[in-house]
C-alpha cells in the first residue's frame, strides 16, 4: 500500500513540475540585437500568451529607462531607450522577469535573463 502511495504521490509531482513550462523570448539574431544595442533600439520578440495589456501595464513602470512600442500581431517589443547604458539596459531583464520569461533565445541558442544580459546588453 505504501508503495502505490508512494507512486501516486510521485507520479502527481512530476506531472505538475511538467506542466509547468518557462515563457520564452527571442530575438531575430545577435547581428540585429548588436546593431539594437548600438542603436538604443531592442528588438524583443515576446512569447504569444502576453496581451497588450500585460505588455502596456508593465511597460509604465520602466518609463525613466525605455519606451516600449509592441506590436501585438507579430508579438515584436521594441525597446526604445531613454538612455542607451548597459545600467538602463539592464532594467529590460526586470521587465522581461514581470512578464514571467526566463529565457531568451538567440541564434537558436537559449540564454537564462542574466547571461542574455551578460552577453548582449552589457556591451
């Protein structure tokens, strides 16, 4: 009987931890995040089960740091800078973490928020 417990038990826990799935952002490739990063305009793309309304109420809180333009059909978040520092760049990352992503994903290659920060936005 313990041993059916047991399994029960084991087999609901993974199930759970299994639905559980991370959100995902991406972006087009790291030539077009450099020249962003450059620019002072990032190009997000976010994942589909964010509405405008997620976007636009996180977005007010950032307003010293960037401007957020979305475009809803194709999910693109572009991040226009008030001012282009890697300080300010990396507020991005808090916004992201509001909107629940973890990851970003770029040239196919998935980066955790602060090694995407590390490896694009510092520069």
């Amino acid at each position: 009987m313990k041993h059916v417990l047991f399994g029960i038990l084991f087999f609901l826990t993974g199930s759970i931890s299994f639905a559980q799935t991370a959100n995902t952002a991406s972006c087009p490739s790291s030539k077009n995040l450099k020249e962003g990063v450059a620019t002072g305009k990032i190009e997000v793309t976010l994942p589909n089960q964010l509405t405008p309304e997620d976007v636009v109420s996180y977005a007010k809180y950032y307003e010293p740091f960037f401007y957020v333009d979305f475009n809803s059909k194709n999910h693109v978040a572009t991040f226009q800078m008030v001012t282009n520092t890697p300080d300010s760049r990396r507020v991005i990352l808090r916004f992201l973490s509001a909107n629940q992503i973890q990851t970003v994903v770029v040239d196919g290659k998935s980066y955790q928020l602060q090694d995407f920060y590390q490896n694009f936005l510092e520069k």
